[in-house]
C-alpha cells in the first residue's frame, strides 16, 4: 500500500510545488504523472540538464555507432511487440498510465535510428518509431497533452519519410489533422488530412484508404460540409475489405470492418443532426469489440450527441452516465470534455 500526506497536507504541498517551495519528491512524481499523464520533464517544468561531454567524445561517438550496427531485424521486431504491447495495453485501460513506458520506448527508438548508419539498418528502426510515434501521439492527445502530441505527431511523420513508409505516413498526418479539429480548425483539418491521403498514394492498402475516408467523413462533418461528409462515408464503404476481418495485416494500428465502420458512419451522421445516426450506432454498439473500452466510450457520445439532436434526453443522458464511467476508467481528458460539452446541452 501507497502511504502518502493526509488531505489537508496534500493542499500545503500543491501550493508549495506550485510556487517552487518544496522539490517534488520521486514517490509523489510517480503518482502526479500517472494522475495528470505528464512527463517527467514537463511534471518538472524544464528538461534534465545534458551530461557535459568529455574532452574528446570519439570513443563514445563510436560505441554508440556500434552498438546500432547490432540493430538486427530482430531487435527492430522487439521494438515492434513493444509497441503492439503498448497498444493493447492503451486500449483496454487508457494512456495515462503509461506515459513513462511510452517516453522510454521512444527515446530507446530515437537513440537507435540517431546512430545507426547505413540505410539498411535505419529504415526498419524508423518505421518502428513512426509506429510507436503516432501511438504515443495519440495517447497525448488522449490526454489533453497537444502540443506533445503534435510534437510525437512530427516525428512520426519525419521517420515515415526516413523509412519511406507512405502508409505510415498517411496515417500519422491523417490522425495529426484531429489535433487541429480538436483546437477549431476543422477546415485547416479537413485539408490536411486529403494531403494525407495523397501522402499515401497507390501504395496505401484497401482498409486503411476505407479508414482514411471515414476520417475524412468525420471531420467534413465537424467543419459542416455535409455533402463532403457523405462522399467520404460512401467511399469509405466502397473501399473496405467484405469479411469480420479488422486488422490490417500491413498496418497493425488500424482496425477497421463494417461493424468499426457503422460506428464512424453513426458519429458522422450523429455530428451532422441526422436522424440515421442512431440506427448506424446501436448496430455499432452490439458490435463492438468489449476490450476497446476508450472506443465504447466514444461510442457512448455518439449515441447521447444523436439523441439529443432527436429531443430524447432520457436515451441522452443514460448513455453519457455509461460514457462518463467508461471515460473514468481509461483516464480519457478528451472524451471528458466531449462528455461535459453534451452534458451541457440537457
């Protein structure tokens, strides 16, 4: 068991961190970042000063080339499960507590692709950390850190180009454009994530183009271009693979089938104020995977947004009761605040 100050001691000690009168101690660092899903550096308000270098840094320099050389396509597979692990895990139970795992995972891939030579090692360890840097993105997203996510969204985007993986490059600027829908830009969004689908190109597969489109949708929708937004869902369709199948084989992150894709129609239409969103939705809901628990909680909304639009506030606020529980249990900052913006309307 944790033993930490009583509540009133707790009080003394917030206003004494703020004010910089009291050093955060390791054991309440720990927690204040699972509670707040912050890094160490940005708990602390500045970065770990860097060691000063030795006189002469060759020897060093060198071992570090080194050490990258012995980057096999194993170790680059490691790093791959850990990120799939990360995945999962960020999944079922939301990303605010695995922030330090996450900034240790990319820092271990940032370090490996900054020494690594030659091209043959460097683009397998690049494609691996556009991976995990769009996971780790979303995750910042997730909880309210945006300016880390746009950073994380950045360089998976660089290491993309670095790996010259158009796929994960198309995804990483794709989901970027939801930091920009998020901070009012719905537009500006709508622009850049169409560039991500040409980023992609012909080497984009048939389910991530059917994700790229319901993206597509979903923004058109909260920039108020309907007619965009129907396009975009119909394309969507067209382009997704028949079959239960949701993985894509050749982009572990996405998961997309026609239940998935009954839910984005559901939440696009539900934006939009149409009446079929709660049809779309409720197929979606008896769908829906039970181990994407952030996922039902958007799901939730999209249910409650859609029966608010049709003057059903019981229907509405039973389904952000659930939302709000689910929202809790995964630490999600940003559908806390979709949840309090809906809530607001009753």
């Amino acid at each position: 068991m944790l033993t930490i100050a009583s509540t009133a001691s707790l009080h003394v000690y917030v206003s004494e961190w703020e004010n910089g009168r009291r050093p955060i101690t390791e054991r309440y660092a720990k927690i204040l970042r699972a509670l707040l899903g912050i890094t160490d550096d940005e708990l602390h308000g500045g970065h770990t000063a860097p060691v000063p270098p030795e006189a002469d840094g060759y020897d060093e320099l060198v071992n570090r080339i080194d050490a990258a050389r012995s980057v096999s396509l194993t170790m680059v597979k490691t790093f791959m499960d850990q990120t799939e692990l990360l995945r999962t895990v960020d999944r079922q139970m939301g990303a605010a507590s695995l922030i330090d795992q996450m900034t240790g995972h990319l820092s271990t891939l940032e370090e490996a692709l900054t020494f690594a030579v030659l091209p043959d090692t460097r683009r397998p360890v690049a494609q691996a950390l556009a991976g995990a840097a769009t996971l780790a993105a979303w995750q910042a997203l997730d909880v309210g850190a945006v300016e880390r996510a746009w950073r994380h969204y950045e360089l998976g985007k660089h290491a993309a180009k670095e790996a010259d993986a158009p796929m994960y490059l198309a995804h990483a600027t794709a989901e970027q454009a939801y930091v920009l829908c998020d901070a009012g830009r719905p537009a500006v969004a709508v622009e850049l994530i169409r560039d991500a689908q040409s980023a992609g190109g012909k080497a984009t597969s048939p389910r991530l183009r059917a994700w790229l489109h319901a993206a597509e949708a979903e923004i058109c929708a909260k920039a108020d271009m309907p007619d965009d937004c129907r396009r975009a869902l119909d394309d969507a369709m067209q382009c997704l693979p028949s079959g239960a199948e949701a993985r894509d084989p050749d982009m572990l992150s996405i998961f997309l089938n026609e239940g998935h894709l009954s839910r984005w129609r559901g939440n696009a239409l539900a934006l939009l104020g149409d009446d079929d969103a709660v049809d779309s939705l409720y197929v979606a809901l008896d769908a829906v995977d039970p181990t994407f628990i952030r996922a039902t909680a958007g799901l939730r909304c999209d249910l409650a947004q859609a029966h608010l639009a049709r003057g059903e506030y019981d229907q509405a606020t039973d389904h952000l009761r659930q939302a709000r529980l689910l929202a809790n249990r995964t630490g999600s900052v940003r559908h806390r605040r979709r949840i309090e913006q809906l809530t607001q309307r009753l």
